[in-house]
C-alpha cells in the first residue's frame, strides 16, 4: 500500500468513526426517550395513553420499514438544510441518526418491557410517581439490556455508513466503492472488510464487558 493510499486508508477509518460515534449518541439521547415513551404508553403502562403509543408507534415503525439506501436519498433536501450540504462525513450523520433512533427505540422498549412488573408496583404503593419509576425501577433494571441494545445498534450504523459511501459520504465504505470496486484494487477491498470487522469485533467486545459488569451490580 502507497504512502498515498495509506493516508487515504486512516482517514477513511476515522470518518467512519466519527459517522459512527455521532450518529450513535444522537439515536442514544433520541431513542432511548422513545422507547420509554412507548412502555409508559402501552396498556396497563404508568402513563398509558393508547393514541398516543399508536401515533408514536406508527412513526417508528414507519421510518424503520424504509430501507436505508432510500432514505439516504429522501432525507437529501434535509440534510442539506441541517448541515448545508448532501454529501461527506457531516451530511451521512443526518440519515443514519434518524435511521438509527426508531430502530434502538424499539430495541430499548423490549429491554423496558421486561423489567419486573412487581418492582413498579411496589414503587407505586410506596407513593413514588412515574417519573420515580422510571429513574428508579424502569432504567436501572433494564440498564444491562439497553447496553446491549446500543451495542448492536453501533454494530447495525458501521454497516449502514458503509452503505452511505454509495453516495459520497466517505469513510471506509467510500474507499472500498471508489478504489476497491471501480478501480479493481482487491487489496483496498480486502483491507476495508478486514477493519470493518475488527471494527464490529471490538464494539460488540466491549459492549459484552460492559453487560456483564451491569449484570453483576444488579
């Protein structure tokens, strides 16, 4: 590999880094919201509001059944808005942040529903409201699971900005279409699978060390 290409290679890694990473913390401080919406919501919730788990519900469901590749293209005019352009690192951010919320949404709302029933009605016969309930029983019990949850979805965006390369948005994925792909260099092609799964590896390595250790305090 030329100096050239490596230069290329390292700052291809470290954009799909940071499409990653933001886009991650953006669906965590999104979705995790949503998915407590949803289980406070549902019949026989805390806060149970059937209207409004349907509504809710529909939106997630309808955001999560568009593939990516469609929504990379329908959210153009809006990225552009948001970040002032439609391709590169920044602009990849704005579709893979909405695609990555209603889907840990609803990862985080299966984690929330299994928390023991027992456990919030013993904190609603000691006078705590929903907010306590969700602060104090909701969230700590379902912290392992909501973890885990973040780790496969960080997993699911490596792959999803991968696909963003397809139209401009570097990264790996970018490096592997342009150099690997339309100019028949293999070893560009293998050397990206290569980190991509390195990358999965050690995201789902240390999402699995941190479950354990949750695990053991609850």
């Amino acid at each position: 590999m030329s100096p050239m290409m490596y230069s290329l290679f390292v700052r291809a890694f470290w954009e799909t880094v940071i499409m990653t990473v933001a886009s991650g913390v953006i669906s965590l401080i999104a979705g995790l919201p949503l998915g407590l919406l949803l289980v406070a919501t549902a019949k026989g919730g805390i806060a149970e509001n059937l209207w409004v788990n349907r509504v809710v519900g529909a939106i997630v469901n309808g955001f999560r059944s568009v593939p990516f590749i469609i929504l990379l293209v329908a959210l153009i005019p809006l990225t552009r808005l948001i970040v002032g352009t439609s391709i590169g690192t920044w602009a990849a951010i704005v579709p893979l942040a909405i695609a990555a919320t209603p889907y840990y949404a609803r990862i985080a709302e299966v984690s929330l529903r299994e928390v023991d029933r027992g456990l919030i009605e013993a904190v609603r016969a000691m006078g705590g409201n929903r907010w306590t309930i969700m602060r104090e029983v909701l969230l700590p019990e379902a912290l392992p699971g909501i973890v885990a949850g973040f780790t496969v979805t960080l997993v699911t965006l490596i792959g999803a900005s991968a696909m963003a390369g397809a139209i401009g948005a570097g990264g790996l994925g970018d490096l592997a279409i342009r150099y690997g792909y339309q100019r028949f260099e293999t070893a560009i092609m293998v050397a990206v699978v290569a980190v991509l799964i390195l990358l999965v590896c050690l995201i789902q390595w240390l999402g699995d060390v941190l479950v354990a250790r949750l695990d053991k305090r609850i």
